[in-house]
C-alpha cells in the first residue's frame, strides 16, 4: 500500500477523477492543485495530478513538479482528447486514462515507482587497513607501519584500489579502466610501472604485498605471501609520458 498525493481542482469530487482509485488499497490524500500541497506529503510515493479540465495550469504544475521543485514522480490523469497536448516536456513520468480500470492503474503506480528508483552506488570506506598498510582517502594518505608513502595521484589510487579488494586477481586492462577509466587510451604497460613505482615505496619488506599472477595480471595480499605462486614483477622499462 503506498501513499499517494492526488492533485486536482475539484478536491469535493476527487471520488470522479480516478474512480479505480477508490478499489485499490492505497491511501490516497487530496489537495488542490498548488505547490504547497506537497509541504506536508513530500514522503508521498506518487502525484496524481488531474489534468482533465486545464491542461495548461497541469502543465505549469507538472513542470515545476518535476523540475525546481524535485517532487515524487508525477502520474497525469488525463481525459481522452488530452493526449493530443502532452509531451515529454512536461515532466511527468506516466499518464493514465481517467477510464482506465485498477489494474492498469496499480501497473502505472508501479512502474513509475521502479523507474523513478535510482540504485544506490556502493560507497567506497574512507579508511582502508590491510596488515600493516592504513590508507585514508578523506586525508589521502597511506602509510606502512606508520611511514607515510609519498606516492603520486594515481599511485594512491591504484594502491587503495588494490587493497580493496584482496586476494582478487585484478587483469591489467581491468586495472587501467577502474583506475585510469574509460577515456585513457594507454597501454597496460602503464600499469606495470605503476606497480614496479608502488613496490619500490612499500620498501622491501612489504613489496610483495602486491603479487603478480603471471599473464593475468596482479593481487593484493595483505600478508605479502604466496609469492612462489604469484612470482613478481618482470622487469619493466619506463616508458615515456605514462600517466600519473
């Protein structure tokens, strides 16, 4: 059962703007068409705004529902001759037929609610500790037992990166779009560097705390083992201009 805000300029004969309203369990509360109304139902699921008798006052309202005023998706109840004037300049995210019956209503309601969902990305910890690696993105630091590294921009990106997911096998290509993204065209080369750069500033006690998969790429290992499986790092030339 949702909550449901209906907007219409007849709120005593709210009962005739959507009957199949009225067979479906949904509260529903009614107020006159005005921006106000949404003051104390800005929590509502969905508008209903009834557009049957003026289409340019909904339209006005539509508009500033789903723009300055970033109100619940807005569901048009129209009369049959109103499709011919709604486009998708209005802003609302469905119309429905005055006549329309309660499922196709209850389908409406629904599917703006899913496409009006906006998922959640994961949120990255601003603090990373693996072994004796501590890395902070809110300060952007990253210390080995208590030493401050000082690494470049895309060196602390690709280390945290890392010890973000140990014990993953990371491929180098996979690496230069999470790190470096989509529009940088170098090669996985890049990548290489990199690593031989971050394993020279974790010093030699804690270098092999990146282990290399032999023709697959890298994995972080927090307690720097499994060396013997993973090999390190072939020697590899710098190449020019590669990307910090």
């Amino acid at each position: 059962m949702a909550e449901l805000l209906l907007l219409t300029a007849d709120p005593a004969g709210a009962a005739h703007v959507l009957p199949a309203l009225t067979l479906l369990g949904h509260r529903v509360t009614v107020a006159p068409m005005a921006p106000s109304a949404l003051v104390d139902h800005a929590e509502a699921a969905a508008v209903l705004l009834d557009a049957r008798r003026d289409l340019v006052a909904a339209r006005t309202l539509c508009r500033m529902l789903s723009g300055p005023l970033a109100a619940p998706p807005v569901l048009l109840v129209l009369a049959e001759g109103g499709f011919t004037a709604v486009s998708t300049t209005w802003g609302a995210a469905d119309v429905v037929l005055e006549s329309a019956g309660p499922a196709e209503v209850e389908a409406r309601l629904r599917m703006v609610a899913e496409r009006t969902q906006v998922p959640r990305a994961p949120e990255e910890p601003e603090r990373v500790e693996a072994g004796d690696l501590v890395i902070d993105a809110s300060a952007y630091t990253a210390r080995i037992r208590g030493r401050v590294l000082d690494l470049t921009y895309k060196e602390f990106e690709l280390l945290r990166h890392l010890a973000q997911h140990p014990g993953r096998v990371l491929s180098r290509a996979q690496l230069l779009q999470e790190v470096w993204g989509y529009d940088y065209y170098g090669g996985t080369r890049t990548v290489d560097v990199h690593v031989r750069r971050l394993r020279a500033k974790l010093g030699s006690e804690h270098d092999q705390m990146i282990g290399t998969v032999r023709n697959v790429g890298y994995r972080f290992d927090p307690r720097g083992r499994d060396t013997t499986i993973t090999g390190t790092a072939e020697p590899v030339e710098e190449p020019a201009g590669v990307a910090e």
